[in-house]
C-alpha cells in the first residue's frame, strides 16, 4: 500500500473524531506555545538587561569600599568608609587607562517645592559623572567645575521630580526647590531614562556637586562610591587592574593585607544577570516543556483507544491482503500527524500570544527561531515515540480473532 493511500485514511480516520483529535492535540499546542513564549520572554529579559546595562556605560568601572580585617574583626562593608578625594586625585593622575573618574555621594530626603513636596534621592557628584553614565540634558546646562570648588547649591533634576514638583507644562529650569532644608537652583533637566534592570526608577533623582552634598547636607569627607570610564570597552580588563593598584597604593595597604574596596565593571554585572535570566528561561522552558509530555501521553492513550474500537477494521483489512507493517505505518501516521498539526497550531498560538505579552504588558520578547524549530521538530518525535506502541499492538493482532472481536 502506498503512502499516500495511508496518509489518506490516516485523514479519513481522524475526520470522523474531530473533537476527540483537538483535545488530543491540545496538550501539544500549550506545550509548544508555552515553549516559544517562555524562550522568548527570557531571551528580551536578557537582551533588555544587556542593553540598559550597556546603555549606563559598557566600559564603566564602579569602586565600593570594602569590608577589611582591623585587628581580627571583620567590618561589615557597609559601614567601613575607605574612598576618599585622595584617592580621586591618585586615579586621575596615574590612570592611563581611564577617561573620567567621579566619586559618589547620595541620601535620600524630601524634595519641597512651595506646598509640593515629593521623597527623592540626591546624588552628589563630579560633572565628569553625566559622561561616565551617558546622562543627557534635554534643557539647561551641567553644573561646573567652579560649583564643584564652591559648594554651589545648584542642581539637575529629573523626570519623576519634576513630575510631582511642577504643574504640567511648567519650566522648572531658574527654580528653587529645597531638599531638607537646603535650597538648590535647578539649572538642568535630564532626559528621562525610565526604569533600570532593577526596576528602579532612574528619573527619580536630583543630581548636584558632590562637595555641596559632603559639606551642606551629609557632613562627611567619605565617598560612597567611585566611578570611572576606561578609554574603550576592550580596555576594561586592564582599567580594572590599574584601578586596583592605584587605589591599593594610594591607601598604603601591603602585599599580604586585603583590598579595603571592590572594583566592579558594568560586564561583570551583565554576565551575573544574563546568567541568572538564562537559568530562569531553562527552568521555564523545562517547566513549558512538561506539557509536551503529557500531551504525548495523551496521544499514546487516544491510540490505544482507536485501535480498541477499530479491531475489527484491522482484521478485515488483514484478511484481504494488508500486512502487519502496513497496519503500523498507517497508525503511526496517525499519531505523527497529532502532533504535527498539534504542533503547528502551537507554533500559532506561541507567537500569537508572545506578541500579546509584549503589546499588552510591555515586556520584551524575542522569538527564538531555534525554539520554534527545536519545539516543532520535538513534537514530530513525540507523535512517532508514543504512537509507535499502540501502533505495533494493532500490526500484531491475529486477524482472524480480530475479526470476531465485538
């Protein structure tokens, strides 16, 4: 018998249970519709981290102070204060493999503009700081360098703060504001940048000279942070071990002692939360893929019932000529196509609904091509894997029992 004959009554078979065979099939289409989308939604959450973290900056450097052994009693890092304007002087003079270097101060506190007033943070840095982050101004100028010699109250506002300070379509540039009960002019506006990877509102920020938040507000010659920028990204390796060594001489510390700071790079964090998000799309896609299972199991179950019900077919077509392998190709065909059409519509229903999640929910997506083949290239194994049993249980029936089978 030919295949095309098998691939027709294989057809004709499965026609006469419309219903039974979409159920059967339903497994599939949700297993391979949830395989596609959960790929795809970890392969945007992946690319959307990668590119928020490079748009910060992919060759910036960030030093925070460290815990340190002091007489045998470990200091939480948290509270040990190591950064200081001798240290900004160091790697500015000996860092040549660096472009700019701004330390970092913040506090967070009551932003008031007449009886407005919203909790914001404000970050004192260098004007070499907008640079090193990428941050543009959509109106206004950067403070300077003389602001940053004077403790000048001036500040750059974002997006968020503007929001809750200011009438809708008010120009807040010339303005004052107060945060605590220091007054800042502000001069600029930043453009906004929404969230970050951390979900963090970055617009949710003033930015002002870091001696006018050490002196006016914090009190403290500390910094808490130190960023800078190697001269390209391929430099960052060697930026980083410069960095190191200057900050090591630059706080006296000896061979065998400790670093009293960390120095971390924007490609170390991007590799630490692609891994995390690549783990998380593996566990959903094994999860997603659970579906396949049962949606095979289900073909295996709906297999042995048809050839339950079509014994007496069997045997018939036996007596008259078909052989045992004839019988098994046209019941293995049967299941194939299952779970090909199965996984067919599931490919549908995958895209259909990732472009669902990332038009209503706004999440990225990305969907992998190697998904959509590796998720339909498994259901057509899957078809042949559970059909094959029942389907060699039929080819192995004695016709002349199946005959009298009622």
């Amino acid at each position: 018998m030919n295949i095309l004959n098998l691939f027709q009554m294989a057809f004709r078979a499965l026609a006469r249970n419309k219903l039974r065979t979409f159920l059967t099939m339903l497994g599939i289409i949700i297993g391979v519709a949830a395989v596609i989308a959960m790929v795809a939604i970890g392969q945007g959450s992946k690319q959307s981290i990668h590119d928020q973290l490079s748009s910060m900056g992919s060759n910036m450097i960030i030093v925070l102070p460290s815990s340190n052994i002091n007489g045998g009693v470990k200091i939480a890092g948290t509270s040990f204060q190591s950064l200081t304007v001798k240290d900004i002087d160091a790697l500015q003079k000996k860092g040549s493999y660096i472009t700019d270097v701004s330390p970092s101060v913040s506090t967070k506190g009551q932003a008031i503009n007449g009886a407005l007033n919203w909790p914001t943070t404000i970050q004192g840095v260098y004007p070499s700081f907008l640079n090193i982050r990428k941050l543009t101004l959509r109106d206004g100028i950067p403070f300077s360098d003389n602001d940053l010699l004077s403790s000048a109250k001036v500040c750059l506002i974002g997006q968020t703060v503007i929001d809750n300070l200011f009438a809708k379509g008010e120009n807040p540039i010339g303005k004052v504001i107060r945060f605590g009960n220091i007054p800042f002019q502000i001069i600029g506006i930043l453009d906004p940048k929404g969230n970050n990877a951390f979900g963090q509102d970055q617009d949710d920020i003033l930015i002002a000279p870091c001696t006018t938040v050490q002196n006016r507000i914090l009190a403290s010659i500390y910094y808490q942070n130190i960023f800078a920028s190697a001269i390209n990204e391929a430099s960052t390796d060697s930026a980083t071990a410069q960095v190191t060594a200057i900050l090591r001489e630059s706080h006296r510390l000896k061979p065998a002692d400790e670093d009293d700071f960390r120095v971390r790079t924007q490609e170390e964090l991007i590799k630490t939360l692609s891994s995390t998000t690549g783990l998380l799309t593996i566990l959903l896609t094994v999860i997603a893929g659970i579906s396949l299972v049962i949606g095979g199991i289900g073909i295996m179950n709906i297999m042995y019932v048809s050839v339950t019900e079509r014994t007496r077919e069997i045997g018939l077509r036996m007596a008259i000529g078909a052989r045992g392998r004839d019988i098994l190709q046209q019941f293995l065909i049967e299941a194939v196509l299952i779970s090909i059409t199965g996984g067919l519509i599931g490919v549908s229903v995958g895209i259909l609904s990732t472009t669902l999640v990332t038009y209503f929910l706004k999440w990225p997506t990305i969907i992998s091509q190697s998904s959509v083949v590796v998720s339909f290239a498994v259901c057509a194994v899957t078809g042949i894997f559970f059909g094959y049993y029942p389907a060699l249980k039929a080819s192995k029936l004695d016709p002349i029992d199946a005959l009298r089978y009622e």
